[in-house]
C-alpha cells in the first residue's frame, strides 16, 4: 500500500492506533521452548530416574495403605488418572508391585515396603518394657485358616499403641499344642521376650485356652465374646424366642430377596412417617446385629405389616402380637448392653482396667430387674449377669482386673472388694520397686 496507494496508506496509517510489537513481546515474556526441551518434556522417565521412583513409591503406598487390590494399577481408569497426573509417567505392571524385586529400584516395591516395616516395628519393640496380645484363629472367605497376632503397648510418648504383626497362613491341625507353638515362634521372629509380655487375649475355645496354659501365660478372656456366649446362653432353649427370632430373619430375608417389595416398604413408610431404614440381617458371630434386626423390625412393624398383608403368599410372615411382645422383651433387655461393647471393642483406647468397672454397672444398672420390666426381659437379664459373674469369678483373673482397675486413676480402688485393697497396695508397690532395681 505503501509503494502503489501511497494516499490511502497514509490515511489509514494516521488513523490506526500504535501498538506494542507483540512478536517481540512473546520473546521477552514467554521464550519459545527449544526443540530439545519439547521432546523431553514427553519422553517418559526413566526406571532409574528420581521421579519414577517417588511416583512409583506413592502409588506402592496407596495400594498398601488403602487395601486396594494390586490389579487396580493396570486399570484403564487408574492409567487415566496417572497420565493426567504426569504423562510422563509410565505405571509399572501389577507383578512388580507385588512379586517383581528389581535390584536396582526395589525400594518402592510393596514386598521390599513390607521388608523396611518388619526393621522399624521390630526396631520398636525392641524399646517396649512389657506389652500384652491378642490373638485369634479365623477362615478366609476361601475358608483358608489363619492366626493373626497383635501386641498392645505403651509408647515412650505414653499413647496406646497397637501393631498388628501377624495374619499367618496356619493350614495345620489347630491342636493346642500346634497352636501353642505357633505363638511362640510369633514372639521369636519378632524378638519379642515372653517375661515382658503381661497377658494374651483370647476368645474361649477350648483349644487355644489350652495353648496359653501349656505356655505358662496370663490369659485374659475376651470381653466382647464372653458376652456373646452370656447372651446366646440367655436366649437359648425358649421356644418363644427361637420363634420371634426366626420370624424375624425369614421376613428380613423376605424384602432382602425381593425388589418389588422394597419398593412396596418403602412407599409404606413414608405413608405412616417412619424412617426410610432398610431392614438389617443377622450375623450369627455378632449378637449386636440380631439386637439390630429386632430393633429395626419394631421400628418399621406398622409398614411391615401393611406389606406382608397385601400379598397372600406372605401374610404367614405377620408377627403376631405375641412375637411383637417376645421382640419387645429381647430388645429391653439386651439395648443397653450394646453401646458397652462397642466402648470395650475400640482400639484407640480399650483398656482392662474398664472390664471390672462395667461388670458394676451391669450388676447394679444396666441388667438389673426393673419393674416395668416384663418376666421374659427380668429372665433374661439375670441369665446374662449369672453367666459373666461366674467366668470372672476366677482368683486369677480377679487379681489381674483389680491391679488394672487400682492404677488407672479413673477408678483406683472404687471396684475393689475393701478386704482386698491393702494386698493389691502391697502388690502395687512391690512391682514399682522390682521395676525401679531393674533401672
């Protein structure tokens, strides 16, 4: 324009604005990347590089950490994820997580974590002075056996600390005499002393109460599962119960198998204004949850009724107003117990010294007879309690809970029989002064 229409140039050059030159802006502000840094800057990291390792490690940890199975790495959606994150990270296959050990980079593989856990929890016991355990032998959904081992000791910094050191493969005959040997070989690898160990917590079978005793060690039964067997113990051999119960399971079962019915609950309930709850089903290890059915059925009976009603192949599962009082009576009874085991079950702060308190409180409040309280309830209760005084009844255990019970500056001697208070004193102080020789 300059050269062949050099009027309108100049008119539409005095008309245009100035501008800053944006080329050379871009240059000063944001330099150009070379092509070298274009390509690395997607080209994946190398095995060996400082990056892939801390990657790598943090997905390790999240696996472990989280439970999550270790195929989830070769997921399309985790792949998703991890380019998102950083493309230039390539995820490592499922084997090396869990099998592979690549000399060069094997610290960020799940087996070399495992193998640092074991030195640093082993390095802590090592400064635990006593501690006590619990053990148990449990199936597998494979109905593979297992014993797991988990000691219980008092920091330097003076918390409450669990670790849970074994979950091991245990396929021979559960003879107590193997399962004998199998705990002690657990303190063995762990470097754990047997004179440190204060006491082991068990449930009662037969088996492995013998395998304490042939190991010569303090057994302290399981709260939590001595009441179970009180309360199976109560509910046993009524017919009234068994019934209640039973209708109970089969009319959860009922609407657990049936979409249509559901739907139809639902609609009931907010008819009559109850809660929208789902009904709960029975875990026959866990007396909490039968307690949780028969309150969830007295809850929702008026929309459970109606149901049931209107289907002529399910009127047989109404519970008559006989099982209502059966399932009244049950739930008065054993409600109040419930709120107990779940405080006697945590692992942040469960604690023996409790045990005797609560065995108070059940005596004098909780599973006392109550006149409101209709027979089946009153006869329920005194099953309960008649069963629990009789297996803490044991001198053995007495002492153990008293000591407990004595230095916890909660309930001091409170619990304590008064014929029995100097003697635990005495105890007391003999044991701080052994402790004090030994330092």
């Amino acid at each position: 324009m300059e050269r062949n229409h050099k009027n309108l140039y100049d008119v539409f050059k005095s008309k245009t604005p100035k501008t800053t030159n944006v080329r050379a802006s871009y240059k000063k502000n944001d330099p150009q990347t070379t092509i070298n840094e274009r390509f690395a800057s997607v080209t994946p990291y190398g095995k060996t590089s400082k990056r892939h390792k801390a990657i790598t490690a943090a997905v390790a940890r999240y696996v472990a950490k989280c439970m999550i199975p270790v195929s989830t790495v070769g997921k399309e959606g985790f792949l998703d994820l991890m380019k998102e994150v950083d493309r230039r990270y390539q995820v490592p296959s499922r084997n090396y997580f869990s099998q592979v050990a690549i000399p060069q980079i094997s610290q960020v593989a799940i087996p070399q974590m495992y193998e640092v856990c074991v030195v640093t929890v082993k390095a802590e016991l090592q400064q635990v002075d006593f501690y006590t355990s619990t053990t148990d032998l449990w199936s597998s959904r494979t109905t593979e056996p297992y014993m797991s081992f988990t000691v219980h000791f008092i920091s330097k910094d003076f918390e409450l600390t669990t670790r849970y050191l074994e979950a091991a493969y245990f396929p021979e005959s559960h003879t107590s005499e193997n399962i004998a040997t199998a705990l002690q070989d657990v303190l063995a690898n762990w470097g754990l002393k047997e004179e440190k160990q204060v006491s082991i917590t068990t449930d009662n079978g037969a088996n492995v109460v013998k395998a304490t005793e042939l190991n010569k060690w303090v057994r302290l039964q399981c709260f939590g599962h001595r009441l179970h067997l009180a309360i199976e113990n109560a509910v046993k051999g009524d017919e009234r119960i068994t019934r209640a119960v039973g209708l109970c399971k089969k009319l959860v079962g009922h609407f657990s198998h049936s979409w249509k019915e559901k739907m139809a609950l639902k609609k009931a309930q907010q008819d009559h204004h109850l809660p929208e709850h789902a009904l709960i089903t029975e875990c026959p290890t866990r007396w909490g949850s039968r307690q949780h059915m028969i309150q969830r059925v007295l809850e929702q009976q008026k929309a459970i009724c109606e149901v049931l009603s209107a289907d002529r192949k399910s009127r047989h599962l109404v519970p008559t107003w006989q099982d209502l009082d059966v399932l009244e009576s049950i739930n008065q009874a054993l409600q109040p117990l419930q709120e107990f085991t779940d405080a006697l079950s945590a692992e942040r702060d469960v604690s023996v010294s409790c045990v005797k308190p609560v065995l108070h409180v059940m005596n004098t409040s909780l599973l006392a007879a109550k006149d409101e309280d209709s027979d089946l309830t009153k006869c329920i209760k005194k099953k309960i309690l008649d069963y629990m005084n009789t297996k803490y009844d044991n001198p053995a255990t007495q002492e153990l809970l008293d000591m407990a019970s004595f230095v916890d500056p909660r309930f001091k001697a409170g619990y304590i029989s008064s014929d029995k208070v100097l003697n635990i004193k005495a105890r007391v102080m003999s044991e701080i002064e052994s402790i004090f020789i030994l330092l």
